[in-house]
C-alpha cells in the first residue's frame, strides 16, 4: 500500500550533479528503522536510482544518499520509501536532476 501523503518535503529538491552531497532528507510520517529508498523517473519507471546509504534519524524523518547516474538522467523524480513491514512513502515529482 502507497501512503501518498507519507513523504511531506524533501531537501534538497535538485541537483546539477551527479551527487547529492549532504543526502537527501526526507521529512514525513512513520518512517521505520530498516526502510530503502529510491528515486524512479516521472516519464519513465524503470528509471530507478537507488539509495547507496540510508540512516534513520526518526519517525518523521531520514536521511538518504544518492549517486546520479553518468551521463545523468535529467528530469523529474519520485522519491520513494519502503518501510521493512512494506509499506511505502512517496513524492511524486518531488525531486529534480537539472
């Protein structure tokens, strides 16, 4: 099941590289420990960056690292969380590689 109101914001919400230095924090509702996260392209799903690094910093907010492919991937991203019970929290078009 898909939360559509899981994920509230994020930080930052683009890059010109092909790194997100600082990670990406990820604000919103019952985030658990052991969660993955991902990014897939708006246009095209099977786009999908996953998360290299996460880290839990509590129900209401994570942290996750992200390695932009070469050449990178311009456009519009989902952000994607997948608690360990299956649930998932997302932003549609939350993320974007310039």
């Amino acid at each position: 099941p898909t939360d559509s109101q899981g994920i509230t914001s994020i930080s930052p919400t683009s890059t010109f590289g092909n790194d997100i230095t600082g990670g990406m924090t990820i604000f919103g509702t019952n985030f658990q420990q052991g969660f993955t996260a991902k990014m897939t392209k708006s246009s095209s799903t099977n786009v999908v960056i996953e998360a290299r690094s996460v880290r839990w910093d509590s129900p209401t907010q994570v942290t996750a690292w992200f390695t932009i492919p070469t050449p990178r991937q311009r456009g519009t991203y989902n952000v994607i969380v997948t608690n360990p019970d299956g649930t998932t929290r997302s932003l549609p078009n939350g993320f974007e590689v310039k």
